[in-house]
C-alpha cells in the first residue's frame, strides 16, 4: 500500500508528524479563515505543518480519505477545540491557536 508520505516530499501523516515533533520539528498551525464564536464554541479553518531546522516543511494530510488512487486531502481543524485537542494528543502541554487568517503559531516539543 502507498502511503501520503511516499507519494509527495512535502506531507505528512499524523503518525509521520508525531515521529518529527518528537525528533524537534516544529509543529507550526495555520489560520485559514477567521473563526467565529457560535455559542461557547469557535469555529473556523485551521491546517498544521511540520517545520524542521531547514526551514523544510511538510503540511499534514489525512490518510484515511482516499478519493482517487493517487489523491491526498490536507486534514482540516474546523474548531478550536479540535486543534487544541491534536496538539494535546501530540504530546504538547500548552495550545496556541491563530485567530487571524493568515497568521501562524509554532509549536515545539520541551519548549511547552
């Protein structure tokens, strides 16, 4: 079977992103839309990247929706919650999410 990460230089998986961070990458979380508050909740558009020394990135994929043979989805936080969750079950002690399209935050294991 093909893996994301074998079919394009520049993605990654989760599992593939954990493995990075670990290893010192940092886990960078991009705001793709200006989230709105609906109820306690915020909702907007959010994609994460790995980031290493080099200044390499890799953006993370999800592998679990295949459209095509050779098609990879970049995976999607539509909440806040969503995002803070992930970064906590990679292993951070601390969330900060961009609520600016545009802007970024960095992230790096030891350093939460």
């Amino acid at each position: 079977m093909t893996r994301p990460t074998d079919l394009e230089p520049n993605v990654i998986t989760e599992q593939g992103l954990r493995e990075l961070a670990e290893k010192g990458h940092g886990v960078e979380v991009l705001c793709q839309t200006d989230p709105e508050r609906k109820g306690p909740s915020w909702y907007g558009l959010w994609i994460m990247r790995t980031v290493g020394a080099d200044g390499k990135e890799k953006l993370l994929v999800t592998a679990r929706t295949r459209l095509t043979q050779n098609a990879i989805k970049v995976r999607e936080f539509k909440t806040a919650t969503g995002v803070i969750s992930f970064l906590i079950g990679i292993g951070f002690a601390h969330a900060d999410i961009p609520l600016r399209e545009g802007e970024t935050t960095l992230h790096k294991l030891g350093n939460s």
